[in-house]
C-alpha cells in the first residue's frame, strides 16, 4: 500500500506563546487556515489523498488525542505515537528500513500547492534516491537556505534569517532503498535533518523539487500570518 507519513510530533516551542495568546494546548499543526483542510495539518492529509492510498500521521503522546480528533472523519488516515519525537525524518526512515520500499513522508506544518504527483516525476527523471521539495518563502528567523543546481541540491546552510531570494526546505521527502541510501541510513546517529543532508548532499544523492509557487514552513507566529494573508 502507498503510504504517506506525516510527522505531526513537534512541540512547536518557537510558537509556541503565539499559540497560547489565541488558542491554548492547541498543536500548531492544528492552526486553522481558510482552505478545504480547514487546518494546517488538515490540507496537508487531503493534499495526500489525492496520491496515496493510507495517510499515517505521527503524533506525540501528548497531542495525539487532539490531533486525533482534529483529523476525525478523514478517510484511510490513521494517527499514531512517535515515541522518539525524530522530526519528519524519524517515522519515515524507520519505515524505509523496515519496508525497503519507495518511502514518502512530510512534516505536518507546512503549506505549499503542490502535487505529490508531479513531485514523484520529477524524482523520476532526476535518477537520484532522495528528492526533497524546496520553495522560496516569505523571510523569516533562524532557517536554513538550499542551493539547487540543474535539479542536484548542491548545498545547504543555516542562516539567521532566510529571504525571499531563498529556496528552503519544506520538509517533504521521497527517498529509494539503495544500497548506499539504506547503509548510511543505518549508519547516523539519529534521523535528523543536519546530519541527514550533511551526509547525503556531499554524495549527490538529493535533487530538489520546486514546485514554481510559495512555501510556507509555519514553525513561527510571522510565517503563519503571512501564510493567512496570501491564503485571503
């Protein structure tokens, strides 16, 4: 079965007191937004009906309940606990070890108009193991900036604040079981972002999907606003 997984597991600490002034121990992934999804989260697990047959979405222990009833009536989407609280990355490579499948997986607080569809042709063409959807994004603190050349993510680094001009990642993936993908895989010490482009970007094992159109990677108060903004 094709499968998305869908990490919903952060606490969301740096929006933490935003949330709080409008909706106490509400997980950001649950922020509303003036779409068919209603919430962030919510786009994001319709969006992934459109391509896949089951959507998993990973909850901690601590917002499983409400995100499990923020998701309530969506078909073939099953919410589970990510003991280990790993990030988008986390599920997802667990499953790729265990499957030694085609994997697919987001996080599951981001918005950008994308097809999954057209996402996997582009991995396709590229030929590479691991695809990554990049977009550029309203500016905002304490992100990380891709450079993508001829489809190969040919570098990346953490900035104070990203701009406009920046591609950055929206933490979307679809990564293939190769051998080298699945040994290095096994080999990181935690299935992290840093460590995981770190170690694969050097191999030109990434290319970097952008889909044309704004992202929006809502893990502070600016970017959710301004993500309403363009949404009104």
């Amino acid at each position: 079965m094709k499968t998305l997984h869908v990490s919903a597991g952060g606490r969301g600490e740096r929006i933490a007191g935003y949330i709080a002034s409008i909706a106490p121990l509400l997980p950001k992934h649950l922020l509303p937004i003036p779409t068919a999804g209603k919430t962030i989260l919510g786009d994001i697990v319709r969006r992934g009906h459109r391509s896949f047959e089951e959507v998993t979405v990973w909850a901690s222990k601590e917002s499983y309940p409400r995100i499990a009833l923020g998701l309530d009536g969506l078909a073939t989407t099953n919410v589970a606990i990510d003991a280990e609280m790993s990030g988008p990355l986390g599920p997802m490579l667990r499953s790729l070890l265990k499957s030694h499948a085609r994997t697919y997986g987001c996080a599951g607080d981001f918005y950008c108009d994308f097809s999954w569809d057209d996402f996997e042709r582009f991995h396709e063409d590229q030929k590479r193991p691991i695809s990554i959807l990049v977009a550029h994004s309203v500016a905002a603190p304490k992100g990380a900036r891709f450079r993508v050349t001829d489809g190969a993510v040919s570098a990346w680094e953490r900035v104070e604040r990203t701009t406009r001009r920046d591609l950055i990642n929206m933490g979307c993936y679809i990564i293939d079981p190769t051998e080298d993908v699945i040994r290095v895989v096994e080999e990181m010490k935690a299935h992290k972002e840093d460590e995981f482009f770190d170690l694969f970007i050097k191999r030109d094992l990434v290319s970097g999907f952008d889909p044309g159109v704004m992202g929006f990677n809502v893990n502070v108060s600016e970017v959710y606003e301004s993500l309403l903004q363009s949404l009104a």
